[in-house]
C-alpha cells in the first residue's frame, strides 16, 4: 500500500469513511443493534424467559387472533417474541464483541511479531498457524463447548480459538508489506528502536486492514453463536438466543411460523448489515482495491 | 583526528554458496564541516557504503573494517549504542522524502518525535523547536506545514522537512543518500542551496552520495569515485576535474552534457559493472577500460598518493610513476 494512499485516509478518516453508503448504512445498523442490546430491558415489554400457557401461539398483532399486547406473537409457552428478539441481541453483540476483540489481540500481537522479526520467530508461529488452520473449525468449536460445556463465554472462547490463526495470518502479510516501506528505513535510521517502530509505524498503518477484517470478524462471530445456539451448543437453557428462538420455531413452522420467521430475519438483517459494512470498509480502505 | 575515518570497509552478503562484495574496502577521511562527495553509477556501492556508517545493512549483509566517527569504531558498538547516534550524531537524509514520512501520522507529531527521543525535550518545547526548524530550510508557513499529511506536500517541500528533521539534533555529520534526484530541475538546485546553507550554519560535515557528478562539484570539496564496490579516486574537486588519474572518472567527466560544445552525441561508458558477487580477477574497472595494461587484468591495483589531497588506484599511474 503506497504511503500516499494511507496518508489520505488518516487525514480525511471519519468524513472520508462515512462518505460511503455501505459504511453508513452498516454503521446505523450495528450501532443500533448495540443500542438494541444494552438497553434490552428498557425496550422489550415483557421479561423474556416470562412463560403464560394460557396464551400460547399467539399470532402477531395484525392477524385477528393477536393483540398489539404481543406485537409479534408467542410461542409454545407463551412467551412474547418481540421481547425474546430484543434480548436474543444480549448473546448476538456479546459473542461479536468479546470473541472479535480477542480474536484480533491475539492474531495481532502474533501475526505482527512474525511479520516484523521474521527469521525463527515466523517460522515457529506460522507452523503452528499452519497446523491450527487444519483443524476443521466446525469440529474444533463442537470439540470444545462438548469439553467445557454450554454458555456464552465458551462460545466466544470458540470463536477466539478457531479464528485467531486466520487474523494472524492476514496481519503478518500486511506487516511484511509495511516493514518494506521507506519509511520505517527513515525511522531506523533517525535512531528510533525496533519497539517504537512496532507501535508508532507499524501498528498504526495496520489500523486501514484491521477495520476491514474486524468487521468481518463480527460477522463470523454471530454467525456462530446462532448456528452453535441452533444445535443447542450455544447459550445456556433459558438465555434467548435467535439460533435456538429458531430452532424451537423450526418445529411447528408451518402453522406458527412467527416464531422462527422474526429471528431469521432479523438475523440475515443483521449479518448483511454488518457485511455491507465491511465491503464499503474494504472499498474504502483495503489497498488493493484503491486506485487513486 | 577527521571527523569520520572509514578503513577497509566491507559489506559482503552471504547468500547460500554466493558472496555479494558490495562495498570491497573502500578508505577515506571526512573532515569537520567539510562535504565530501561519493560519486559512482547505479549500482556502484555508495548508498550502501552510507547504510554500512550507520549499520543499516540488510540481514544477510555482514559490514566488517573499522568506521571510526571522533574516535570511536561505530562497527564495535552495541545496537543500543549507535541508535543512540543516529538521527542525533550521525543523521541521514533518504533519497525519496514522500515515502520516508510515516503516511499515519502529521508533520509535526512526526518531527516531535525525533526532537523528544534524542534531546529530551517536553512537547511544547518540540512543537516550538519544530516550527522554528521548518521556517530554517526556508518554509514560509510552517505552522500549516506541520499540521499537514506527508501526502499533502509537494516533493520539494517534504524533502525541505527532511532535511530541517535531519539537522534538528545538531548532528555532526549528515549521510544525503541522493536527496535530489527524486525533485525536478530546478528543485534540485534550491535544495542543494539549502543544504549548504544549512551546513555552514550548523557546521555539520555532509557525506553527498551521489550519480550526478556535476551537482556533487557543486556542493562539495573533495569527492571519492566509487566503482564495483571499490574507491578509484579521491581527489579535491579542483584537481578531479584539472587532471583526473583514473580512466573512470575521465569517461565520467566526459559524459558530462557542456552547453558550451554542441557536438553530436553524447559520450557513453561502453558496457556495465560486473556481477559483484563474481568479480573479475584483476581491477575491475579493467573489462571497460580503454586503457588497460596486460597488468590490469593480473592484479588488484593498490591506492596510491599522488598528492596530499589526490589518491588513485590504477596501473596506469604506477606505470607513469616509474617513467615521469
């Protein structure tokens, strides 16, 4: 990537990023979602888990059975749909945020050393990349929540296993690229230390590539939370999650399909949202791509 | 005591069963607040002799001689050692300013930086220093200049921050890796102005690397000739140019464009360096020369003293010697 190329981006950064339709209407999306999750218990009208089996099956609000009390209906126990939607959002941003943070701390702070030293420090961690890229994700994360049990930290721990070798691989490409570049030359030879270099150089001109593959990252995430919560791997019993809100609704689709629809939905939703988010990060910011 | 003594320096890459010599033992004095020029083709090992200095070499690259800077050998220092003096004792200007600013980050923080690690300066201090250097090499805004993006300069002035960021630490001797030829014409011209300006002023020693043999006459007064990775000639400006000693710096001279004779073509020097991982046996200028003796082929010729200030390895003075 040309020097150049950054130097605009860091200049025009957030008026420069939000110039793109993608990455605003992404941005809205996710942001929204965020909003969505934390302030779940304000927003939804009932407690999620709150079971009334006198009113199971309820239809939307908009069929003539149903009552704008539960405006997209209940389930099989009666619990309000539009509530466990919104608290389903908890697990979703949960699993996006902690998994995708970690997995780029760690694929980062591997893929950089590697790219940066080179010699045996490369080789050593790119073998054992190389080896953890073998392992077929799907059994790797059924491997470990069947070893460490339910919940939502060990599926963001999944997340994090299988995924940070991936990171540390697209890092270490990107830093190999940048560590060429005249300008770390002139800082070697003004006297600044390999450390230095490290977080004043390199660091900041993997920022461009990092928002690309972190949005991605986010996207990966929940897709595994739901299909893990699907198969029943994921949250534990009573958190809603819209892979098991699915699941449940799977069974009796045909005739109450609400139950399964909202969630998938919504989800699809939210993961185009989040992939349009990084292609117009990717269109904006990745270095193959830009022209100009 | 010269400011800079460099003794049989050599940078030789060792790759698999190959051995690169890219600079093959060159010798030669820099003295205080002079400008000494390294002047070669493409190729010829000035810009890595330069690199050596500063140990700067690439991995498989092993420097070995003696680089004596007031004394002390940088090549016997520990690494924490010689970062300590460069950018501060020893600073260099690179050849492409566009490229060698970090794209993430604005003039000022950039030139902060350097002030803060090597003097220890608080931030006000620097961003106060910063202004002042820039309005040195001749900025008439510098404060909208430090606020930019190095995108948002031109070549001429990014290479102006280059070099107000390369006497920012008082250095005592300033490595200029062809710091013009990525500037236009007329660009080149002020900034050599600018550079010896701001040479006199600081007293700074320059080591000029350089393809371009006119503008090293220039700027500088004495100039080394390097050709395959080795010192030809090393002669003050004057007496290079009256009475030049080796046939490479004659064919150099004459390739010259003079607007004065407008004759056909242009001189050339026929043929190219040799592979400096197999050197020819013998001079290695002597494949090109058209001078060449039957001994210039046999035997490395060895520096010899013409005068005080003129040194030359080649033959064909040894041979003059013995009969003049």
């Amino acid at each position: 990537m040309t020097p150049k190329i950054l130097s605009m981006q860091f200049s025009r950064s957030a008026k420069y990023l939000l110039s793109s339709k993608k990455i605003l209407f992404g941005t809205i999306i996710v942001t929204g979602l965020i909003l969505i999750s934390i302030l779940a218990p304000i927003i939804a009208p009932f407690d999620p888990n709150q079971q009334n089996r006198k009113a199971p099956y309820d239809p939307p609000f908009w069929f003539s059975e149903g009552s704008t009390e539960h405006i997209l209906g209940t389930d099989s126990l009666g619990r309000d749909v539009f509530s466990r939607l919104i608290y389903s959002s908890q697990a979703a941003v949960y699993v996006a945020v902690v998994g995708t943070i970690f997995t780029a701390l760690i694929g980062s702070a591997v893929g950089v050393l590697a790219g940066y030293y080179r010699g045996r420090v490369d080789e050593v961690n790119m073998r054992i990349v190389d080896a953890w890229m073998s392992f077929p994700a799907v059994l790797l994360s059924i491997a470990l929540i069947s070893i460490l049990g339910v919940g939502l930290q060990n599926v963001a721990l999944a997340v994090i296993v299988v995924d940070w070798s991936r990171f540390a691989r697209v890092i270490r490409s990107e830093t190999l690229n940048i560590r060429e570049e005249d300008y770390i030359q002139a800082a070697r030879s003004l006297g600044f230390s390999d450390f230095k270099i490290i977080r004043k150089e390199i660091l900041p001109n993997l920022v461009p590539i990092l928002t690309v593959i972190v949005t991605i990252e986010m996207s990966i995430a929940i897709t595994v939370e739901v299909l893990l919560s699907y198969v029943g791997l994921g949250v534990k019993a009573f958190t809603p999650s819209w892979g098991s809100m699915i699941a449940e609704g799977m069974g009796y689709v045909q005739t109450n399909w609400w139950v399964a629809t909202f969630p998938m939905i919504t989800l699809i939703l939210v993961i185009l949202s989040i992939n349009i988010l990084g292609e117009g990060a990717r269109e904006k910011l990745d270095p193959k791509i830009q022209t100009n | 005591m010269a400011t800079l003594e460099v003794r049989c320096l050599k940078t030789y890459f060792y790759q698999n069963s190959s051995v690169t010599k890219a600079v093959d033992g060159p010798s030669f004095d820099i003295r205080e607040k002079e400008i000494f020029g390294l002047v070669g083709e493409s190729g010829a090992g000035k810009t890595l002799t330069g690199r050596s200095i500063l140990r700067l070499v690439p991995k498989p690259g092993k420097i070995v001689g003696e680089v004596r800077f007031k004394g002390r050998n940088l090549l016997s220092l520990s690494e924490k050692e010689i970062r300590k003096i460069r950018g501060k004792d020893i600073s260099a200007i690179p050849q492409d300013p566009l490229s060698s600013l970090n794209p993430a980050f604005k003039i000022e923080d950039q030139m902060v930086d350097v002030l803060r690690l090597h003097l220890a300066l608080s931030k006000q201090e620097s961003k106060h220093r910063s202004e002042v250097l820039l309005h040195q090499v001749g900025i008439a805004d510098p404060h909208s200049v430090l606020n930019k993006y190095p995108h948002q300069l031109s070549g001429g002035m990014s290479q102006r921050v280059m070099i107000a960021i390369a006497f920012s630490c008082e250095p005592t001797l300033v490595i200029a890796d062809e710091p013009t030829t990525a500037l236009d014409v007329i660009t080149q011209l002020q900034i050599i102005d600018l550079m010896r300006r701001t040479q006199e002023t600081h007293g700074t020693a320059i080591l000029f690397v350089t393809h371009n043999l006119w503008l090293a006459a220039r700027i500088c007064s004495r100039i080394g000739v390097m050709y395959a990775g080795r010192l030809v000639e090393n002669a003050s400006v004057e007496k290079l140019f009256e009475s030049p000693r080796h046939p490479y710096t004659q064919a150099l001279l004459d390739t010259i464009p003079r607007h004065d004779v407008k004759s056909g073509t242009l001189p050339i020097i026929e043929g190219s360096m040799p592979n400096l991982a197999n050197l020819p046996v013998g001079c290695n200028f002597a494949p090109r020369c058209p001078m060449k003796i039957s001994r210039c082929l046999k035997r490395d010729p060895e520096e010899m003293k013409i005068d005080p200030d003129h040194k030359v390895s080649c033959f064909l003075n040894t041979e003059s010697e013995k009969n003049g």
